[in-house]
C-alpha cells in the first residue's frame, strides 16, 4: 500500500493542530522516503497551516497495522494533560535530560 493512500484514509481521525477542524481533505505531500521512514506534508485545506509528519514502519508486510495499532492507542493530549505536567514539574529543579532518562535504582 502507498503510504499517501494510507495515510489519507486515516486522515479524518486527526485535527489540524490550529484551527482544529478534520484533516480529513487535507493536503499530503511525500517529502523523503528512506527504507521504512517516510517524511510527509501535511497542510489543512481550512487555514493552510503545514507541518511535517515523520513516520516509520516496524514489522512485516507494509506496516499500515502497526500505525493505525499506534494511532489507536495514543489519545490526543488534552488541556488537562498540560496542567498536570506543569503541576507536577513546578518545583522541579534538575535538569530536563534527567526526567527523560529511565530509573536506573530499579531493576
């Protein structure tokens, strides 16, 4: 399957990060496509806003499961995310690379 073609099937599932209106006829633009990394354009058809969506496929066969898997699991971050991230890093004083590291005191 051509990655634009999966791609705009799915693209009704997403919002533009501006307006928030359906991507669903958005305009897609293969921009690299490296062994099973694909960088695509992506512009809204409603505010013209683009951005880059890089993508890579794991597994066998063409990979398109493996997204929609990933893109099914993942919610969109919500307003309430953001404040409890900043609520639980308001007295934090280290460094960020620190709380991107995994514990290493546990086995």
């Amino acid at each position: 399957m051509d990655i634009l073609t999966f791609l705009r099937q799915r693209a009704g599932d997403f919002r533009c990060p501006v307006c928030r209106r359906s991507l669903a006829d958005c305009k897609m633009r293969q921009l690299t496509h490296q062994g099973s990394q694909y960088t695509v354009e992506v512009t809204c058809r409603k505010c013209d806003m683009a951005f880059v969506v890089a993508l890579e496929l794991h597994g066998g066969g063409d990979g398109a499961e493996e997204v929609a898997a990933a893109a099914a699991e993942a919610p969109p971050i919500t307003a309430d995310d953001i404040l409890d991230v900043h609520r639980a890093l308001k007295g934090y004083q280290g460094p960020l690379t620190a709380l991107l590291e995994p514990d290493r005191d546990q086995p």
